[in-house]
C-alpha cells in the first residue's frame, strides 16, 4: 500500500482524485470508482501498489501495437481494478474483481524485479495493460522511470480516460500506447462503460502532440457502435488528427455481461477497413481473423507488403529501418534504428 498520488485533500476528510476523468469525490472510508484507491481518514491509498495479478512476456503486436518495435517482446503487467465498468470486458476476472468479488488479490513485487523479468526475457519494453494501467499509475510511474535507466521502452494498453495531469506525469517515460475508442458516440460510453466519449478524444489528441507513438483500437460490436456513419466519423477523426495513427479494428466475440449479441461478421470489419482508408488513415488493421490480409503492413504509397503477420507472429518484416524498400517512403512508426 502506498499513498496516492494525484489527488488533492479537502475539508471533513474528503479527498478529491484527479487521476481520471471521473474526478472522484470520495468521503472517508470510501473507495474512488477504480475500486483501488481509498480515503483513509483523508489520506487516498492506492490499494494495489506494487500487487501484480497478471503478467507474461507477450510479443507487442498482441497490445496491439504494429508500428512500435514490430516483432519484439514486452514484458507486459496488471494490477487488478478499473475505472471503466465494460459490458463486454474480456478480462473481467481481474479488471472487476474489486467491484464484482469484493477483492484485491496480487503477487507483492518491485519495481526492480520487474524490470529483471523484462530483462530476463529479452523485452524490448514493458507493457502496462491487461487491466487499466491508469490505475495503478504508482506502480507504473516507478517502474517506467527505472526502467528507462535499464534501456526499456514503457507502453500503456489504455481506455484513455486519463486526466491531463496523469498523461503529463507519465509522458516523459511514456514511449508508446494503444488506446481504445470503443465507440464514437457518448450514448454507447455511458450505457456500456460507465464513462464519456470527449476525455478520451482529448488524451488521443494529446498523446499525439506531446509524441507518444499512438495507435488506436475500436472492437465492433454488432448494432452497437458499427454503423457506417459512425465508423466513418469515428476515421475522420484520426485521419484529420495524423492519417498516420494505425487504426486496428476488431472483432467481438460475446463475454462477460453482454451475451446477447452475435460475432462480429467478417464482412463488418472489411467494411470498416475501407471506410478506414477513404477517411484517409494510411494502416487501418483487422484483428481477430487469423490470416486475414487485414493483418499485414503495407506501404501507404505503393502498397508493397512490408510485414507479414499471422496473428501475432511477425513472419517477415522488410522494414527494420522504416522505410519502404521498393519507393523508399518513410513508414510512421517506431522502429529498430529509433530504439
């Protein structure tokens, strides 16, 4: 346990969080939304301070980050809790247990003994991920600084719900992130997330100026959030902020607490790649269709295949310096010579 940070003390022992855009106003004794962060008499507490619930080392596409590193590891970690309450959360086991269990559950350890882990198994990075890595900022502000000491990148799988405050306290160690826009109307945030759409178009704006390698993901969900006009604006936007943001469209399969609607039908999402492409973006990706052509890198200029995936497998990758081999055109990206 560890005292919070981003927050401010008020009067009666209340506390107001500013670690997300729920802005918590918690009495004490109460928890914040998160469920992992609770008033103590007027002092906030990150209950999950250093209690790792998951961790392995993944190959970064599984984030999925595509531009960022391609075929390299990153020795990816959580904490349980969440400040989002998804309908259609895969890994609700750990990200609701707070709220659904009434626990908190995690292997004690350092920032230190991570870092060696990521170390022990040649990662490029670490990953912040499988839960909201918002929440347990503690952990990752002092994992991300130590590790930048040890040559590793740090990469944040987010909802992007994060306040100004929180971005620009991890962003001088923050190398890359992966944030869903679930949807691109609020009704869908409210009802299924429990949360709003603007603050999580103001981090991806963000994120992008202040230069964190950002790619975007959006899981369709059938009668939800995949109508063509949707799925249109929701490209306009990224394109108008950099058509080189990496778009990743995927699949739903049913989970958790929304059952009741089917999978997402292959033609779906081929049909949001081309939408993809005539907003503008330059590499929008299908995720969820092992061997789909969707999965693979092309250049933007002359569509020459520059990395061939199967799944997360990289099984060639032409462009370990970042730019095309046929027309020489620059590929956004983070890549080996950048590392």
């Amino acid at each position: 346990m560890k005292e919070a940070s981003l927050y401010e003390k008020l009067e009666d022992e209340k506390v107001r969080c500013f670690l997300c855009n729920h802005r918590c106003l918690i009495k004490s004794g109460a928890r914040g939304i998160c469920g992992v962060r609770e008033n103590r008499a007027g002092t906030l507490m990150s209950l999950v301070y250093g209690k790792i619930i998951a961790r392995h080392c993944d190959p970064i596409e599984k984030k999925p980050l595509f531009h960022f590193l391609p075929g390299s590891s990153s020795y990816s970690i959580a904490t349980v809790g969440c400040n989002f309450r998804c309908t259609f959360c895969q890994n609700a086991d750990i990200s609701q247990m707070p709220s659904d269990q009434n626990r908190i559950l995690g292997e004690e350890m350092a920032p230190e003994e991570i870092i060696q882990l990521a170390l022990n198994c040649r990662a490029a990075s670490i990953s912040y991920t499988y839960t909201e890595p918002t929440v347990f900022i503690e952990t990752a502000l002092d994992t991300a600084r130590a590790a930048v000491a040890k040559g590793l990148k740090n990469v944040f799988v987010s909802n992007g719900y994060m306040t100004r405050e929180c971005l620009e306290a991890i962003h001088p160690n923050l190398h890359a992130a992966n944030v869903d826009l679930k949807a691109f109307n609020d009704r869908f945030y409210k009802e299924q997330c429990g949360a709003r759409l603007k603050p999580v178009l103001n981090t991806i704006e963000a994120m992008r100026e202040m230069g964190i390698w950002l790619e975007v993901t959006t899981l369709l969900i059938p009668g939800l959030n995949d109508s063509h006009e949707e799925l249109r604006d929701l490209a306009r936007f990224l394109a108008g902020i950099d058509p080189g943001i990496p778009w990743h469209i995927s699949r739903f399969h049913p989970t958790y607490r929304l059952m009741d609607r089917p999978v997402t039908p292959v033609e779906t999402l081929r049909r949001a790649r081309d939408l993809g492409y005539e907003a503008g973006l330059q590499y929008v990706y299908t995720g969820n269709i092992p061997g789909d052509a969707g999965e693979n890198t092309f250049c933007h200029r002359c569509r020459t295949t520059l990395i061939d995936r199967m799944g997360f497998q990289v099984n060639q990758n032409r462009i370990p310096e970042g730019r095309c081999p046929e027309c020489g055109t620059r590929i956004p990206g983070i890549w080996r010579k950048d590392a």
